[in-house]
C-alpha cells in the first residue's frame, strides 16, 4: 500500500496518507495570539489539509488536544464545539502539555478517514 505525504520537510510531513487513514501533524496556530484565535487557525489549516489529502473533518477519527494550560479549556471548546461536524465527533483526548514555547497555546492532532 503505498504512502502520500503532503507537506513534506526535513523533519516532518504536514500529513500522510497511508490507505484510507490521514495522520495529520501537530497544527499550532500564530505565536503569541490567544487561544481562541490560534484554535480558529489551527482548525482552518486542519481543513486545509484534510481536503488536500481527499476528506474532511466529517470524517474525523480521533483529535489530540494539547493546552498550555488548562485554563484555557473552556475558550477552546467555544471554538471547537462552533467547528466539529456534531453529527460526527471524533474520539478526542484533550490535556496540559508544555508546548513547544510559551507563545504557543493549543496544538491539535487528528486521525481521519478517506471514504
């Protein structure tokens, strides 16, 4: 079966495709925004993405969610519940994690489906 990477670098990949499965990489939105506002940009270059590998987020298997700080929780759900296809949620994991710096407030992982 083959693999597609989208976005490819010398680190990482933005996404792969592997059969019908599209792992996406940890999307981060602006530096230095507030949550809300990177979650709407981190949930617009997930749609991006997901409709450059042949899907969308009706198809969500399985969200990571990682918060700076778990204050924040409530003011991303706003932006999430606003976003999620309702008929069609994810698995999803939400927690606390020392981002990869301290501008960063939410970064978000999804698993998605092709058919």
């Amino acid at each position: 079966m083959a693999i597609h990477r989208i976005e490819p670098g010398p680190r990482m990949s933005q996404a792969v495709i592997h059969g019908n499965t599209v792992y996406l990489a940890g999307q981060v939105g602006t530096p230095g925004k507030g949550v809300a506002e990177q979650t709407t940009e981190v949930l617009a270059s997930i749609d991006r993405l997901l409709k450059e590998a042949g899907t969308d987020k009706s198809k969500l298997l399985q969200a990571t969610i990682w918060l700076a700080d778990m204050a924040d929780f409530a003011e991303m759900n706003k932006v999430w519940d606003a976003w999620v296809d309702p008929a069609n949620p994810p698995a999803r994991a939400t927690g606390e994690s020392k981002l990869a710096g301290p501008q960063y407030k939410v970064e978000i992982i999804i698993v998605a489906a092709r058919d």
